[in-house]
C-alpha cells in the first residue's frame, strides 16, 4: 500500500491515481514484487521516499526557471550596457564632460530608492489608520484617506489638509490620523493648527513619542521654554535611543545657559548618530569653554556633514582668525557667502558671540530624517 501525498489515504500499489481525491501517487524509484509482503515501517519509508522525489522534481523545475530568468537577465544587461557605453561615446564626442556621470548616477539611484521607501512607508501608515477606524462610513473614510495619500506622495500636502481634516472630524479618537493631520499643518508652517492637532493625539495616547518631541519643537517656536523642555525630557524618556530627541533638548538647554547639561545630551545624540548640528552646538560649548581646537574639530566635522551649512563655515572662518590662519579663514568666510550671499555678517566678517544657536528647521530637520514623519517634507525641514 501507498499513501496519497495530498489526502493521506491508502492506495494500493497498482493504481495511479489516488481512488479518492485523484491525485497521481509518486512511487520510489525501482519495483517491488507483487508478492512481497509489506508492513507499515515499509508503507512509511515509501512515502517518505515519495515525497522525496515530488519534492526534488518541484525544486528541479524552480531551478530551471530561475535559469531561464538569470539568463535573460544577463543578455538584458549586455545589450542596456552596450547600448549606454554607445551613448557616452556620442556625447563626450560631441564635448560634453562626462566625469560627474557615475556619481551622479548613483545618488540618482539613492534618491529613488529613498522615494519609493517613504511611499511604501506612507502606504502603511494609511492602512494603520484605516485599521483604526471604528465608524459606520468606512467607505467614506478610505476615500477620504486614499485622496490624501495621493496628494502627500505627489509632494502636495497642502493639497491633502481638506481630505485629512474631514476624515480626522468623522473619527477624532484615530491618534494615528491625528498625528499625520499635525505634521502636514506643520510642514505648512501652520504650527496653531498643528499645535491642536497634537493635543488631541496626546489625550488620546499620552505617550505618543512622535506626537510629544513634535509638541515640544512647537513649543520652543513659540518661546515657551518651561513646556517645551518639560516635553522634550519626556520624549528623551520615552525613547533615549533618539538623537534628534536628545539633539533638540540640548539646544534648548543651551538657549537657557545649561550647557553642562545640554553636552551630555549632545554626546548621547552623536554616541547614536553624527549630525552637523549636533556637532555645531558642541563646538559652541567647547569655545565658550575656552577650547579654541576642539571647537575647530567639531565645526569641522559640522562642515563635512552639511556642506550647506553657512553659519559653520562662518564660525568655523571666526575661530580661524582668533588661530591666526588667515587663509583658511578667508576660505571659510568665502564659502559661507556664496551659500548665502543675503548675509551680511558673512560679507562683512562681523565678529560676534559664538552661542551656538541652530536654527528651529534644522533641528525639523533631525526630526525629519529620523521620523521619516511624512514624504512631504522638504531638504531642510519646516
């Protein structure tokens, strides 16, 4: 007797198929006399043996298949290659500079690969707040989420308020919609209405880290420096592992002239992950210290992160000068007012009080790139 692969049941030997769902019995290799009798550890065996070979003809027939695509694969790639190396011939024929083509190429991939990553990421994020809904008019919800999704992935988040607010009016108790309401208000620099939109998520979810260290930025925008610490704390407490969290909270102590307090939380934040404004704001504490090199090395380092990031260059051309390195300093100086040439402290080389200020959208920036909040977030943050 053998047993069927699908049904288990008991066929004998001669037959083909299985009398009772009609799939074709696998036999081990090789013949067995009619006569010979068989116990159940022989029955067992055989079927095992059985299974053994449906199982090597399945992966046989994959691993042809997989043949024919990596095959196919490859006289793709010849003829796409072929057909570049054919098109970079005719351009640099024609004088075009081609040096900058594979860097450029390649942060091009980088740059779609992210893309589609914070589409992908934003499809979730809808279909967790679809999940949360609990009304009677679930089809009007999804329009009204589908419709917002749209517009935030096509970089239009403006566009999306009208669809968020309606679906988040029909279902205030969805913290997940709330919290996507309050970070499009606030990429819209509209920091009110994202203000209210937050206060709704934390009654709802009092520790909600996203919607606590978004409160707390708002907080310090609007100057009010005992709430906004107070909250940025507890965002540290939530998830110590935030360097933005951690980042933010320092700058604020800083503001406040707690810069002993405020460097543990800068070293913690570039302990998890360098950032130019981290590094920014640790040099300010190491000059009002007195230490003029360490200061360099960070400023420095903000430099290297952020090329774009004017005011290092002009502090780091200041500090150049009190060194006596004329020519760095003028280099620094020159590169700050080509990134900003509206500034007049940059043309003029104003000395000034090194503070270490950072501006509130680079720290929406820290927040930005570890959040990844929403697709819609500009370079540089709101």
């Amino acid at each position: 007797m053998i047993h069927c692969q699908n049904c288990i049941t008991r066929n004998s030997m001669t037959r083909q198929f299985c009398w009772k769902c009609g799939t074709k019995l696998l036999l081990a290799s090789g013949s067995t006399p009619a006569e010979a009798p068989m116990n159940s550890m022989d029955e067992h065996v055989l079927e095992r043996v059985s299974a053994l070979e449906y199982a090597l003809s399945v992966m046989n027939k994959r691993v042809e298949s997989l043949a024919e695509t990596v095959e196919s694969v490859g006289a793709n790639n010849f003829i796409d290659h072929t057909m570049i190396e054919t098109l970079t011939d005719s351009l640099e024929s024609a004088g075009i500079n081609l040096s900058n083509l594979e860097t450029a190429w390649r942060e091009r991939i980088s740059s779609r690969l992210t893309e589609n990553e914070e589409v992908d990421r934003l499809g979730s994020r809808m279909e967790r707040i679809i999940e949360f809904y609990r009304g009677s008019q679930r089809k009007q919800f999804m329009l009204w989420i589908e419709r917002a999704y749209e517009h935030i992935a096509s970089n239009r988040p403006a566009e999306s308020l009208g669809s968020l607010q309606a679906a988040f009016e029909h279902d205030p108790a969805n913290y997940e919609l709330g919290m996507l309401l309050a970070e499009v208000y606030f990429q819209t620099q509209d920091f009110t209405a994202s203000h209210a939109c937050l206060s709704r998520v934390l009654s709802s979810n009092p520790e909600h880290f996203e919607a606590t260290l978004l409160m707390g930025l708002i907080e310090k925008r609007h100057g009010n420096s005992n709430e906004a610490q107070r909250l940025l704390e507890v965002a540290v407490r939530l998830r110590d592992n935030s360097p933005s969290a951690h980042a933010t909270l320092a700058s604020l102590l800083i503001d406040n002239g707690n810069c002993k307090q405020a460097m543990n939380h800068l070293n913690r934040a570039l302990e998890l992950k360098p950032s130019a404004p981290t590094h920014f704001m640790l040099g300010a504490i190491y000059y009002q210290d007195g230490r003029q090199k360490r200061a360099i090395n960070h400023l420095k380092q903000a430099t290297q992160l952020d090329p774009e990031f004017g005011e290092a260059f002009y502090q780091l051309g200041l500090l150049c000068l009190e060194m006596k390195w004329r020519r760095k300093a003028q280099e620094c100086f020159n590169h700050a007012q080509e990134l900003d040439p509206r500034e007049d402290r940059y043309r003029k080389k104003a000395q000034g009080y090194f503070k270490g200020n950072v501006s509130p959208d680079q720290l929406s920036g820290l927040v930005r790139d570890e959040l990844r909040l929403t697709t819609c977030w500009s370079s540089k943050g709101s």
